[in-house]
C-alpha cells in the first residue's frame, strides 16, 4: 500500500519540483510577472491538449487540431475585420470548427477510415483552404473588447484566458468521469468492439469527441487569435506534436481506454514551468527540446519502474 | 485472400486514373524524363517507408525518422568533408551511416520493447532530442557539395540503363524489405505478432526480439536514406527534412498498411509512395493554382482513402451475402 | 433537465466573466508601472542587457547576425542576449519576448515573424520601460523607437528584378518566381516590388505561374524547379526568394545543364551559393551582410539607450555608412550586395 501514488500524482510531484527547482535557480522565476506570463502562455496550448487526449482516449488521434484551431481563428478574424460584431463573429468561429470536427467525425465514424489518415488529410486540406482564403497573408482587425479575452485579468488578478481553460478542463473532467458519454469514451478506448455489442452507439459517441476537440481547439483559437492580434495560417502549428506529447504525459493511453484530465493539466504544467524556467536561465533553444524529450521518456520509465515494482511486491505478497 | 490484394489494386486504379488525367492536361507527365525525376525524387521518402512498413505492421510507429535521418547526413557530412578521395572512404561512410541509423534506431526499439513505452511517446521523444541535438551541434548550418570528394559526386551522378543509380538502390530495398517480410523467419514473426500479438507469443515468438529487429531495421534505412539524400541534394541542411515523418507515414497507410499493425505489403507501400510523389508533381504540371495546390492535396488523400475503405466494405458485404446464401 | 441546468449555469458564468473583465487589465496595467520603478534601479550596477529576437535561430541567415550581435557586443560593452524560437512561428515568438521582459532586459530587438501578432506583447513590453525596436523585418510602427531594415523593400525588389533581366539579356521571355513560404511578410514585400517593375519597364516579360512555395527547403525547391523546367519549355529565367530557394533552383538548372538557357537570380548567402555561381547555374545572389545588420542593430539599441538619436549619414563602426528615413526612427543599412562567382569567396557566411 505504501506505493499508492498514482501516474497523476507521481506527475504533480514532478512538476512541483520543476517549479521549486526553478525558483531556485532561474532569477525572476517567481516574481508576480513571470508568474502571470505563464498563465497567460499555458491555456492555448491545454486547451488543444485536452482535445486531443479526448481523442486519444478513443483510440484516435487528431492531426488536423491546430488547422481546425487556425481555420476557426481566421474566420472569426475575417468576420471582425469586415465589421461583424464580436459575438456572431466567435459564433460562426466556433461553428467552423466544429464543422472540421464532423467532417472528421463523419468520415471516421461512417466511412470507417482510421483517425490517423483521416486527419493527416483533412489537416492538409484545412490548411490549404486557410491559404486559399487569406492567400498567405496575417488578418488582424479586432476590437478592444476580443483582444481582452487573451490579455485581460479577472478581478484583476488572475488572466482571462486561465479562467477559461481551468472552466474547461472541468467540463472536461466532468464530461468524461461523470455522464454516459463519458463512460463510453473509455468503453470504446478500450474495447470498441465489444462495447458496440453492448449496446452502445460507437459512432454517435466518436463522432461527439471529434465535435468536441474541434470545440475545444476552437476555444484556444478564440485566446490565441485574441492574444496575439491576429489570425493567419501557422497559428499555433507548433502545438500539434507537443500537445500528443502532453496528453501521453499525462498518462494517457495512446491505444486508448486511460486518460486523466488532471494528468494533462500536469504534463501542459510541466511543459509550461521547463519552457519558461529555461529561457529564464538563457539555455539555447535546441536544448529545451533536448530536455523537454528526455523528460518525456524520464517519465514513462519513472511509470514502468514502479509497475515493475508494483508487481513484484504483489507477486511476494501472494508467493 | 482475393481481398488482401484488393486494397493495392484500389490505390492501383486511383493511380491510373490520376496518371491519365494529368497526361491529358500536360503530355509532359508522360515522358520517361518526368517519370524518372518523380521516382528519384521520392527515393529517400520510399526507402524510408520500407522500413516504417515493417514499423507499422507490428503495431507499432516511428516518429523520429526523420531526425534520425538528418543526424546520419549530419554526421556523414562533416565526414565527407575529411575523408581523402577514394573509393574505400566511401564504402566505410556507407557503413557508418548504417551503423548509426542501427544504433539509433536500436535505441528505440529497446525503449519499446524492454521499457515497454508505446511507440509514439518514445520516438516522440527521441526526435525531439535528436533534433536538438543536431540543430545545436549544427547550428543549421548548411554543407553544400564543394567541399565533398569528387568520388561521391561521382557516385551520385552514376547511371545504370539511363537510370540514376538512387532508383536502383530504392528498389534493392525495396527488394531487400519484400524477402524479408515473405521469405525469412522473422519477417513471418513480425505479421503474425502485427496480426495477434497474444497467439504469437504462446507460439513461442520472443517479441522484444522482434520490435528491437523492426526498429533497428528502420534506423538501418534511415542511415541509407542519408546517404541517398546527401546523393540527391549534394548538401547537408539539418533542416531540409523537416516534417517528412508525417508523408512517410502517409504513403505507408496508403498502401494499405494497417495502422493498428497485422497487415501490410511491400508493393503497396511502393505505390503509396507513388500516389504521393505523382501528386505532388502533377501541382505544378496541372498548373493548378498556388493557392489552392494544398486543397487538391487533402481532397485527393480523403478521397482515396475514403475509396478504399468503401470497396473494402462493399467486399465484405458481398462475402457474408454469399455466405448466407449458401 | 440535467442538461439544461448544465447549460444554463454556463451562460451564468460567462456572463459573470463577461462582467468583470474590462476594469481589471488597467489596475494591472498600473501594477506594472510600479514595478518599473525598482527595476531601473537594478540596472544601474549591471552592464546593459540588449536582447536581439530574430524569426528563428538554427539556418544560416541568422546565425550570420548573431555572429555580428554579439561581436557588437563585445565591442561596446554591453550584454547581448540572443534568442529566438526553433521554428518561425508567431507563438513561439511571444512567449520568447514574454520570458525577456521576465528578464528584465533594457532593450528588445525583434525580427518579427508576423508583425501584428507581437503588438499586444512589445505593448507590455513598452510599458515596462523596456526600449522596443525591430530589425530584419519591420513590427508595429506605432510602437517601435527604431526600425532598422537591411535594405530598402521597394529597391531591393526592382533591383532583383532588372538583375534578372540584365542577365537574361532580353527583355521578352517567360519567367517564374519561387518564394519561401506563401505567407512571409517580406519575401511577399519584395516579390511585389519586384513584380512593380517588370509591369512597369518590361511589358514583354510574362510569369507563368503565381510565386510558387518551397517550403524554406533547397530539395523542394529542387523538385518545383524540375517541375516548372518540364511543365514551361521556354523558360527563361527564375527568381528566387528566400535563401535555399535559389540553391534548390541552380541545383535543378545544373542537372539538366541548362546553364545558358535559363537565368537564375535569388537571395542566396555567397557562402552556400558559391558552387553554383561557379558554373553559372546560378547567375547572381543578391543580399545584404547578415553580420553587419546584426552589429548594426546592436550599435543602434545601445545608442537608443544613451539617448542618441541615428543621423543620416551616420558612419557605423564596422558597418559603414547608413541611411535614415525623415521620420528619424526608420535606418536602413545600405544598398544590396551583388554576390558573384568573383567575389563570393570572399565572406564567411
């Protein structure tokens, strides 16, 4: 009983100790700026890595989540510069996106092809259409009001867009842990096949966690378009290999059947801390990703040493 | 087993059918000439999905081959820059290159197998530290050809039957990969534990042999695709290959590999491959529209993949309509 | 019912955040400008710290510039941080400058790669009393101090342009353009001048196609360059914008041996192009010295913050002479360098 941590909670400890380790060493680690830079940097990206932990919990996977996000961010952006009001414009925005979902959905669920391919196309396409629309070009044009969404404070102290992502990673948890959707999302992780012959709707319930990461990736368009002041076809390209890394961080299973928002959180926290607490201390670029790839795997051997463990303790216990 | 073939002769037709509406829009892609710079230029991309083939239909996936590629051409560059100009220098580069894509790749396949991290994660990882790596040794620094001994542009510039020899050594991997997966022990060991991981291992498979043997065959090609980019470009640009990981993966699953493992063919990669390389070439010779160049790229994937998956349907409907009836 | 309850609460909730959102970003706004005021006094012991971002760091270009900044650095006696994200992508970018500010450096340098994006971010910046200026690439004018470009868009382009010209040595013909990426700011600036002047002077000039993407990679502008060589017989020449384009094109002009049939002209590094400008695959690369916009801006920020102003004229140690704009902020470094067989020996980069 003695080893009960779980992965999330092992994750926790570890990025505590990245934050504790930083303050310690990085200057201005922990002055009120930096810490409001942080949370200002981390909802965009948990946002797209929560989507795509959803998905991931299916089995799936989602390539085309920062397209969607871009796609989604460019229309509310066209819609502003051409004086619709801020409100339709993030409407018909998270519309768009959710249309990238059901086009996802669709052809997964109905036509039966698997999410990798699915998504590898559809990514393309998206971002072809994005050029198609813009033509290459940045389009920025918004209101005072749309822009306090990725840099205005609540109550003065804590941002915005942190308000809307910790909003949504309980939807999230909640959506998963406590409704029927929930439930089946992990039946069908874990076993597609035999929760279709109980009974379950599998392609009703794949088709809503597509729907819902392009919501999501729609959100975090919403705060990245905001913060950063315009929409163009790159938006938050870089996201899309980092945010599989964060949901698989987090523990998620990359067949399908586990994960745990609070994991995610974690992992994107993990993310965050190293990111920052390394430009801090001037370390070159190229090696943050050196780092951020061995924490990677640190972890999951970390996981596979204390199974390891585990085992042999239960095997002692029963021998 | 008529059906097996059908997904190659599916990705076959759309093939056809793209090669005769370009030929009628452009006579150009026709031409020996056009389909020699279309084969050539997708040698490294094929070499590449050879191994990810073998990856992928033991279930697993290999995200880092394209840094692991780039490390190799690093590393042979500034060799070749070095090595005096002889012959033998080039066939010891060749064996370093392949020694260090084994190596690295090694180093994933015991991640995998004796760690036990699912695939994706470690070569994520990895490729996120080979590439810092190589980008801070390097510092993007870009080798071009004036410094390489003249015998490696030589061998580059060879032609055997007025083809390049890159297209020779793409399809002696090519070969290479079919005997293996058809005529030896271990290539019968990596469909079956691909087609049921349990049943092979009660025959007695010892599977981290096999997921070590797959991913150090992939590092293997990766450190001949190396040599065969370094050949192509005459240059060494630790960033040229950027993102490639995704189009090998591509052409594997459009070749009909199945992406959850247990089935997956040499020719089908092969015209995978193909289907890609053609697609990418006919933009500029359709004159399509800048713009819309990627538009036309997406819809043709969702549509053969779509296409595929639909006969393979209609297939299976038909087989359990004949087993009802009889 | 659940449902509804779930969806009502919702709408209570951001209507809760809509509320109180406005008011807030000033107080924060004021809490900034406190601190402010202990932070100068920090630097009074230390040396300054001039932070220089350029659009990514890992290709040659910009390890050329660094190369100048931090000999500048050297030279003046002052701090030069340079960082900047491993792909050209505007998010990276931000949150860069962000973790400066953090830094609390005394000037920030930016090449921007998407002009508007970095507004909101050099705005904070700004606010903190940190010195904005932009370099390579020009940000928000309405916040930048100085704004230091290499090299004058509009001359640059035509220049491209009638080289191409010159060197094809006809004023009728088909030619084509490659660019780096479809949507990178001045590539399209100076692919635009460029156009300007052809329209203008040589009506008998045809493009063939749109400016044709590469992808910032020498191999595929290899293969669009095989592509364009088969798809358009006549060609006659092709500019190439972004610096492996050019490579990628002569590459493909060298293969077929078609050196005296068509003209290639592109912004190459004489370092990389020099094999290429040898047998004439690529005609000429025209740029500017990378180093030398490096010391420059690092010359400039730290002349911003002694108070002096760049005057034109101005003779820039080891950079030479520069020119400023009548609105006294915009410097440009000088006239383009021609890079030919002849003297692209010469430079280390």
């Amino acid at each position: 009983m003695k080893i009960a941590l779980s992965k999330e909670n092992i994750l926790g400890l570890i990025a505590l100790a990245l934050f504790v380790v930083m303050t310690i060493i990085a200057p201005g680690f922990l002055s009120a700026e930096n810490i409001n830079n942080m949370m200002f940097q981390l909802p965009e990206f948990g946002l797209l890595a929560l989507g795509m932990m959803v998905v991931i919990i299916t089995g799936g996977i989602d390539l085309s989540i920062t397209y969607t996000a871009a796609l989604s961010g460019v229309s509310i952006a066209m819609m502003q510069s051409h004086g619709y009001p801020m409100m339709i414009s993030i409407l018909v925005g998270i519309l768009i996106g959710l249309a990238c979902g059901f086009m996802n959905g669709f052809i997964v669920t109905r036509i039966g092809v698997s999410p990798i391919l699915v998504t590898l196309g559809t990514m393309i396409l998206f971002e072809g259409v994005i050029l198609s629309i813009t033509k290459g070009n940045s389009i920025s044009g918004f209101s005072d009001w749309y822009n306090l969404i990725g840099n205005g404070y609540y109550l003065g102290l804590i941002p915005l867009s942190m308000i809307i992502f910790i909003f949504f990673a309980v939807v999230t948890s909640v959506l998963l842990g406590k409704t029927y959707w929930g439930r089946c999302v992990y039946m069908i992780g874990s076993n597609s096949v035999a929760s279709l012959f109980s009974g379950i709707n599998t392609s009703r319930v794949i088709l809503k966690v597509y729907l819902y990461a392009s919501f999501l990736a729609a959100i975090s368009a919403i705060i990245m378009t905001s913060r950063y002041n315009t929409a163009k076809v790159d938006l938050g390209s870089s996201y899309l290999l980092q945010s599989v890394a964060a949901a698989v961080l987090g523990g998620t299973e990359i067949q399908g059947g586990y994960g745990k928002v609070v994991g995610t959180v974690y992992a994107v926290m993990i993310f965050q801390i190293l990111s920052n607490g390394l430009n801090l201390l001037e370390v070159p670029r190229t090696i943050v990703n050196v780092i951020m790839g061995a924490i990677l795997i640190a972890v999951l051997v970390i996981n596979f040493a204390k199974t390891k463990l585990g085992n042999k303790d239960r095997m002692q216990v029963t021998s | 087993m008529k059906s097996i073939m059908k997904k190659e002769a599916s990705i076959a037709v759309i093939i056809i059918i793209l090669s005769i509406v370009l030929s009628f829009i452009n006579p150009v892609f026709l031409t020996i000439d056009n389909i020699l710079d279309i084969l050539k230029g997708n040698v490294v991309l094929g070499i590449l999905a050879m191994g990810m083939t073998l990856v992928i239909i033991t279930g697993g996936i290999d995200v880092s081959v394209a840094a692991v590629t780039t490390a190799v051409c690093v590393v042979i560059g500034k060799l070749l820059v070095m090595v005096p100009d002889h012959i033998g220098a080039l066939f010891l580069l060749l064996v370093i290159a392949c020694l260090l894509g084994i190596i690295l790749g090694g180093i994933n396949g015991f991640l995998v197998s004796k760690i036990e991290i699912p695939a994706i994660v470690v070569t994520l990882g990895t490729m996120s530290m080979i590439n810092g790596i190589v980008l801070y040794v390097t510092n993007g620094q870009y080798l071009n050809s004036t410094d390489f001994p003249k015998v490696f542009l030589k061998f580059s510039n060879i032609k055997i039957l007025g083809v390049s020899i890159l297209i020779w050594l793409f399809f002696l991997i090519a070969i290479l990969t079919w005997f293996l997966l058809k005529h030896t022990v271990m290539g019968r060991e990596i469909l079956a534990i691909g087609g049921n991981k349990e049943s092979a291992l009660r025959v007695g498979i010892n599977f981290n042999k096999v997921q070590i043997f797959v991913f150090a065959y992939m590092g293997f090609l990766a450190g001949i695709a190396a040599i065969a980019q370094i050949s192509y470009t005459k240059a060494v640009d630790p960033n040229g290959l950027s993102g490639l990981e995704l189009s090998v993966i591509a052409a594997v699953v459009l070749g009909g590999t199945n992406i959850m493992g247990g089935r997956g063919t040499v020719i089908g990669t092969i015209l995978g491959v193909l289907l890609l390389g053609i697609i990418q070439n006919g933009l500029i010779l359709a004159r399509i529209d800048i713009f819309w160049q990627k538009v036309v790229v997406g819809l043709i994937i969702l549509l053969a993949v779509s296409y595929d998956h639909i006969q393979y349907k209609r297939a299976q409907a038909q087989l359990s309509r004949i087993e009802i009836d009889s | 019912m659940k449902k509804l309850k779930f969806f009502v609460s919702l709408l209570f909730l951001f209507g809760l955040l809509a509320g109180c959102v406005s008011q807030n970003s000033a107080t924060s706004n004021k809490s900034a400008n406190n601190g402010q005021a202990s932070e100068t006094k920090n630097d009074a012991n230390g040396k300054l710290k001039i932070a220089v971002v350029p659009k990514l760091v890992g290709i040659p270009y910009f390890n050329a510039a660094e190369k100048g900044a931090l000999q500048a650095g050297k030279d003046l006696g002052v701090d030069v941080i340079y960082t900047g994200p491993t792909e050209a992508d505007a998010a990276q970018q931000v949150k860069i400058i962000e973790d400066l500010i953090s830094q609390k450096v005394d000037v920030i340098a930016v090449a921007p790669n998407d002009p508007a994006s970095l507004t909101p971010v050099l705005k904070k910046a700004k606010e903190q009393g940190i010195k904005v200026i932009d370099w390579d690439t020009p940000a928000d004018q309405s916040i930048v101090e100085l704004s230091i470009h290499q090299i004058d868009d509009e001359i640059y382009g035509r220049h491209i342009a009638k080289t191409l010209i010159e060197k094809i040595g006809t004023d009728k013909g088909e030619i084509a353009i490659l660019t780096g990426g479809l949507s990178a700011a001045n590539l399209n600036a100076w692919i635009d001048a460029a156009k300007k002047e052809l329209e203008e002077n040589y009506p008998g000039i045809k493009l063939v196609t749109d400016k044709i993407a590469t992808d910032e990679k020498q191999q595929v502008a290899y293969q669009k360059t095989l592509d364009l060589i088969k798809s358009y017989p006549n060609l006659k020449g092709i500019m190439a914008f972004s610096t492996p384009a050019p490579l990628g094109a002569a590459q493909a002009i060298q293969e077929k041996g078609l050196q005296n049939k068509i003209t290639v002209v592109g912004t190459a590094l004489p370092k990389d192009s020099k094999p290429f400008l040898e047998d004439q695959s690529l005609d000429v690369a025209i740029l500017w010295e990378p180093n030398k916009l490096g010391y420059l801006t690092v010359a400039l920020a730290k002349d911003l913050v002694e108070g002096k102003k760049p005057q034109d004229g101005q003779n820039i140690d080891n950079v030479g002479k520069i020119e400023v704009k009548e609105d006294g902020k915009t410097v440009i470094m000088g006239p383009p360098t021609d890079f030919t067989a002849e003297n692209a020996g010469n430079y280390d980069f």
